[in-house]
C-alpha cells in the first residue's frame, strides 16, 4: 500500500473537480466519498442534491475563518493511497478505515480529543483512494503534520499486514522523489512511457556514468538534448544546475525545470562531483576510440575484482563499488545493440535505486569501475553480433554476480528496498543474458558435441581433477558442451586445462549460478584473451584450428544431443 503526498495546493475546489471529475481518460468509475472528518460531509457523487461547492466550502471553513493575512497561501493537503498489483480489492468501508487511519498517523487529524482538520477521502477506483483535507485545524491553528509522508509510510506498513496485503519494503529517506500524481497524469496525455521527471533522471545519470569533470557532463547533458540552466555564484563559481526536457511545458508554454537533487538525492552537482573529486589523474588514452568489445571485457575484469570488494570489503568501499556498478550499467544499457538494450535498460532503472543507501560511499575506491563506465561510453554502440555481442553476454555474466553479491549486502545491512531492487534489476540482466548469449553459446555447444571422443574425455577428467566436488554437476549440465570447446580453446593455446579451471573456480563462488558451466566459459575465455565469439574466423584470429575429427559420443560423458538452450542463471 503506498500513500503518496502530493506539495500542498491553493484550491480546494480545483482538487474536488478533478477527484469527482471523468479523469483525463475517463478512467474515474462512481466517484464518491468513502469517509470524512465528521462522517456527514456531502457526497456529490452519489447526492443528488449535493454540490462540489457545498463540500468545498465545508472544508474550507477554518481556513476562510481565519483573518486574511493569516491564512497560508497552500492550505490543500493531498495524497493518494494505493494498493499493490495483484491485491484483493477492498469495500468501500475498508477504505474508511485506511483514510481514517492516514490522517491520524499524519496528524491532520490526530483525533483523542486534539485539534483535527477538515478532510474527506475520495474513491474512484478499485485500487485506489484520494484524502483532500485543508491545513488548518478547527481551533485555526496549523495541523502538525511534520514529516508526514513518512509518517503514512509506516503506518501503511501496518495496514498492510492487518489486511494481508502486499507488503512493501520499508524505505529509508534515500529514495528518489516520485513523480506526483499530475506529473503521472501529464505524461499519460503526451503519451510518455515515463514521467519527464524519471526521463530526465535516467538521462542524467548516463550522463553522470564515467564523466571525469564539470565540463564533460554538462556536454553530454547537451548531447542528450537536454536544456541545462547553470546556477553561479557571484564568484562565478558553479552551485548547481537544473534540467528540463525540450517540449515539457507549463501552460505559459515554459520549460519545466528540475533542480538536480530533485530528481534523485545522488544527483545534485555537490554529490556527482564527488564521484570524480577521488578519481586518480587518468593516463592519456590510446588514439581513437576503444572498441565496443574491448571495453566490454575490460569492464568485465573491472567487475568481477568488484565482486569480492563487496562480499568482503568495508562498508563505505562496498556501497561506492555498488554505486559505480549503476554506472556501468547505465553505460552498458546505452550502448548496447537492440536485442539487449530494453532489458538491460530496465535492469539499470531498477537498479538505480539500489545504489544509494545511508552507508556514504568512500570515493576513489571505484575508480576501475567508473573507468571501465568511461571505456564503454567512448567505445560508442555496440554490434549484437560477433565479437561485441559475445562480450556483452560476458560483461552480463560478471555483472549478474555483482548486483547479486549488492543484494546480498543490502540485505545484510537491512536495506529492504535496495535489496528487492538488485533482485529485479537481476531478473532484467538475466533476460538480456539469455538474448546475448544465445548465438555464442549455441556455437560452442555444436563445437563441443562435435570434439574428439578422446579430446572430450581428457577435457572431462580435468574437470573431475580440478573441482570434484561440482565436476558431475557441471558435466550433466546442458553447457558441458560448451565448456569442453573452450577448454579446448584453451589447450590449443597453451594453457593445461586442469590448472585454467581450478583458478576459474576459486576466483569468484559459484553457488548463486544456475549453470556453472555457462559461468566457467566466460571465465575462461576472459582469463586466456580467447575470442568471446567461438566461430571460426575469429579462432583463426589467435591461431586456433577447429578440431576436425569425427564427432565422438559426447552424450556418453554427459551431453546433451540436443542444441543447448541458453539457462537462467
């Protein structure tokens, strides 16, 4: 159940018209009152004989009882109150309750004798209602509502498991601010996807991902095609600065502007600069760009030294490579190909709020992650084929154990919301991983059921010799195949399988992958420079030749005759 508190308003009548009115679609059903201060509030949704006038003036009677002078200029108190997808519906006396008890744990209307406002609550929906009141209470003095959204977050809290509801994980004030009910109602009529307060917010934060200064992020805020007003100080020196989307406008046809703090705590100009106030000065880069795939592995070993970091490391130093890994994936999900670029869009939208928590990062520990954050930006977009996909599953492979290893330690800490948000950005990166890595996989897979049946045995006793305790697991896994052609990669490229995969095995655990074999390829071909994608032409590259024996009985040694499925992992 989620309230939402809407900034106080100016115009009762206005919010009336609206919450008893069609909705901007028609989507308000039977609006009418479900409760109110005194419980004989006028109801011009099921009254024929009332007025939104009569109830508006009801509400607004301490409020014109007051001298002139002392009346507040934003005396309309507004919030919504919603249940979760998938929750039974409630009856209309059901929500009395839930309005009743919302103003009370707000203090609008305290009740037990003390001094209440007028409000009333509005339902015209099946999963939602409106609570209107005005701010001043009946001996006309002001309510004391301080703090009031998190007062109604807990006590919904509460009511969600008095009401066997869905249960939401508690907040800790470091959540971005969510859109208010008209900016959700704006972008409904321009048909947004999102909100321009969340457009801009992701917007920024690719901007934000592997910048090194002032000057290269209020750039890629213009490359963006972001407006950008800058705040200065008489000094001349840069305070802060706001955003707005180009045709997001107010009805005097101006561009709405977002200070950056507004749009998610860790953006405002004093918290980005820290990100790069730690950075060492970097080396000059190579001529010309960085190909999309060498940054993808590079960014790949840059991760999985962080996963270790996070498992093991002080806090502070965990919390600022969590925060970093958001930068990677913004970086990944904005220059990856089609194919992948939703899913892992989404895993970063989910993620972002997972990057923030009241443990203060220690800047500067993160620098290899912000620098592999850099490397994928100036690598440019990357091909969903060859080289540049398959290194894209395989930066997603490391990845996954990352935001894992992040929910586990938001877990560990009690950080309910951040920790459900790893798990969802999780589910997302899965998805991309599976559309990734299904081309290269299923190559190696055909490559390994076609290797040398004594090949394949020498590749299997490696196996049994350097992991014992997984080695049946992963040779009844439907990637043995898979794994045998990159060890035979490896072999043919020098390195002695039994040694390669019991270093691939003791860098990083393997108990949270659901196909070791999947992750052991991607380690080691990351650990030997193989080409991530196994066809070929790209062996031919490095030197490999195809083993071109006669098929051997693979399925003997456990597997599978058929193509291989890319798994979850």
């Amino acid at each position: 159940m989620i309230p939402s508190i809407n900034p106080p308003g100016d115009r009762t009548i206005g919010l009336l018209a609206y919450l008893y009115g069609p909705g901007k679609r028609e989507e308000h059903v039977d609006p009418h009152l479900v409760a109110s201060f005194d419980g004989m509030a006028p109801d011009p949704g099921r009254d024929p004989g009332a007025t939104l006038k009569a109830l508006q003036r009801l509400l607004d009677q301490p409020v014109q009882a007051l001298p002139e002078h002392a009346r507040p200029a934003k005396h309309v108190w507004h919030t919504s109150v919603r249940t979760a997808p998938g929750d039974r519906m409630l009856s209309d006396e059901e929500w009395a309750e839930v309005a009743r008890r919302i103003v009370a744990a707000t203090g609008i209307d305290p009740g037990e004798g003390q001094p209440g406002c007028r409000w009333a609550a509005v339902r015209h929906a099946d999963d939602h209602i409106h609570i209107v009141a005005t701010l001043v209470c009946e001996d006309g003095t002001r309510p004391d509502d301080f703090r009031s959204g998190k007062r109604a977050q807990a006590e919904a809290r509460l009511i969600e498991k008095e009401l066997g509801l869905h249960q939401v994980a508690p907040g800790d004030g470091t959540a971005a601010q969510r859109p208010t009910s008209a900016e959700r109602h704006k972008a409904e009529r321009q048909g947004r996807e999102r909100t321009a307060r969340e457009e801009l917010r992701e917007t920024v934060r690719r901007a934000v991902a592997g910048a090194t200064g002032d000057e290269e992020f209020f750039d890629r805020l213009a490359a963006a095609g972001l407006l950008v007003k800058k705040r200065v100080a008489p000094s001349g020196d840069l305070l802060g600065y706001k955003v707005a989307l180009p045709d997001d406008r107010n009805k005097d046809g101006e561009p709405v502007y977002y200070p950056g703090a507004r749009l998610a705590p860790d953006l405002s100009l004093p918290r980005i600069r820290e990100r790069w106030s730690m950075d060492q000065p970097e080396s000059p880069p190579p001529p010309g760009p960085m190909a999309p795939s060498a940054a993808r592995r590079h960014a790949a070993a840059a991760l999985s030294d962080a996963v270790l970091l996070v498992h093991n490391g002080e806090d502070a130093v965990a919390a600022a490579h969590i925060s970093a890994a958001g930068e990677v994936l913004d970086a990944l999900a904005k220059t990856s190909a089609a194919h992948t670029r939703h899913q892992l869009r989404e895993a970063a939208w989910a993620f972002e709020r997972a990057t923030r928590s009241h443990i203060r990062a220690a800047r500067g520990h993160d620098q290899a992650l912000r620098q592999a954050a850099r490397e994928l930006v100036r690598g440019g977009p990357a091909l969903g084929r060859g080289e540049d996909g398959a290194t894209t599953a395989m930066a997603i492979d490391v990845l996954l154990f990352l935001i894992t290893a992040a929910a586990h330690w938001h877990a560990r800490k009690g950080h309910a919301q951040q920790a459900e948000a790893a798990h969802q950005a999780a589910e997302h990166l899965r998805s991309a991983y599976r559309v990734a890595a299904e081309q290269p996989l299923a190559v190696l897979h055909q490559r390994g059921r076609n290797l040398a049946r004594p090949l394949l045995e020498r590749q299997a006793a490696a196996v049994r010799a350097a992991m014992p305790q997984l080695a049946e697991q992963v040779l009844a896994e439907p990637g043995w195949p898979s794994l045998a052609a990159t060890l035979a990669d490896a072999e043919a490229a020098g390195h002695i399988s039994a040694a390669l995969l019991a270093d691939a095995a003791g860098r990083r655990e393997l108990g949270t992958a659901e196909s070791v074999s999947d992750v052991l390829v991607w380690r080691v071909r990351r650990m030997t420079d193989l080409p991530a994608d196994p066809h070929p032409e790209y062996l031919a590259v490095v030197g490999l030749k195809r083993d071109a024996a006669a098929p051997g009985p693979a399925e003997a040694l456990g597997a599978s005759t058929a193509n291989a499925p890319v798994r979850r992992r």
